[in-house]
C-alpha cells in the first residue's frame, strides 16, 4: 500500500523498503528513489536536472505537476514543463504491489539538436545490495520499438561506484522536424526487488 504526502514543493510515495519522492529544484521538479536499510533512507537513484540555459537539459524539464491515486497500491504523476522551444510531458506510475514504477514521457521539438539527443540522466549511488545481496534490485528498460533508445539493461546492485546512467535518442539528421509538431516519446521501468 502507497503512503502519500503531498505539499506544495515535494511530494512522497512510501511503501515497504522504497520511496519515490518529487521535489522541486530552483525551477523544475526531481525525482529522487530512495532505499531502506534498517531504519535510515538511503539514496539509490537521482534525476540529474538541467539548467533554465540548456535549451537540451540531459532530463526533462517540469514545472507542474499533478498526482492522481489509482488505488490503495497505485499512484500517477503527471507532469508539464518546458526547456528552451522544447515542451515535455510524462507520467510516472507507481505500482507498490508489483514493485514497478513506470515512465512514459515525451518532449515535442521544433529544431534538430547537435548530437544524440539525451532524454532521462540519473546518478546511480552505491552500495545497491553489496552489502546484502538478498536486498539488492535491478533496473530494467523497455524502450518503445517504434522510436528506438540508446539504452543498456545491468544489474546496478554490482555498481562499484556511483555512476550516471542516460537514455539517449539516436541522431535526429534524418528525422524530418515539423514545427509545433513533432514529438519524440520514451518508455522505461524500474522494476524493484523488494527489500528483505
């Protein structure tokens, strides 16, 4: 079962060995899962935010969100925002009972950017389970098949170290770019062991 606590600049999803929280950051909203380990929280995972001057932050920019209780064991935020020309949406779906939590997000662009367009950056912070393998958990990636991702599925409980972790859309040269009109999109989970 989900515990929720909302306020105006953090909200907070607490189940059993997990914590999923939103917090707002100069001028957008991260998100930060957090593990248990005895009675202390310890980070796991980080979104690594940009910055108002990046018009291609390395994560989506939110400035507004909304947060919708699917039932006693499930809860979606929604989020809005903007970067540049750049406008973002998403939904992040948190399934207690499955011990998933889902991203569905998009960006609608007008320009090409330079390079390899980074979509979602996060800082992974160990020790993920070394300590006690039992309690370690994976993540997993589904990309959308019909715009494919740069991604790599790992094990992150064997990380020595922190690590920075993206999901990249491959080059864009090809894509034709319709103004106001074209939206890239990108789906991933992270699927928790659950916490001994």
């Amino acid at each position: 079962m989900l515990e929720v606590t909302q306020q105006p600049r953090h909200y907070q999803l607490t189940w059993a060995g997990w914590r999923l929280e939103f917090s707002w950051q100069t001028d957008r909203w991260q998100h930060q899962l957090w593990r248990a380990k005895g009675r202390e929280w310890t980070p796991a995972i980080t979104s690594v935010e940009g910055t108002s001057e990046q018009p291609w932050p390395g994560s989506p920019a939110f400035q507004n969100v909304y947060y919708e209780q699917i039932d006693p064991d499930i809860g979606e935020v929604q989020l809005l925002g903007q970067s540049g020309k750049n406008h973002y949406s998403g939904a992040i779906r948190c399934d207690s009972r499955q011990q998933v939590i889902d991203f569905d997000l998009a960006v609608r662009i007008q320009a090409h950017p330079a390079g390899p367009l980074l979509l979602s950056t996060y800082d992974v912070l160990p020790p993920l389970g070394r300590d006690a393998p039992e309690q370690g958990w994976e993540l997993t990636i589904e990309p959308l098949a019909a715009q494919p991702l740069l991604v790599t599925q790992w094990d992150v409980s064997t990380l020595p170290q922190k690590s920075t972790f993206s999901l990249r859309m491959p080059d864009l040269t090809g894509v034709k770019i319709e103004k106001q009109r074209t939206t890239l999109r990108w789906k991933y989970q992270w699927r928790l062991k659950p916490v001994a």
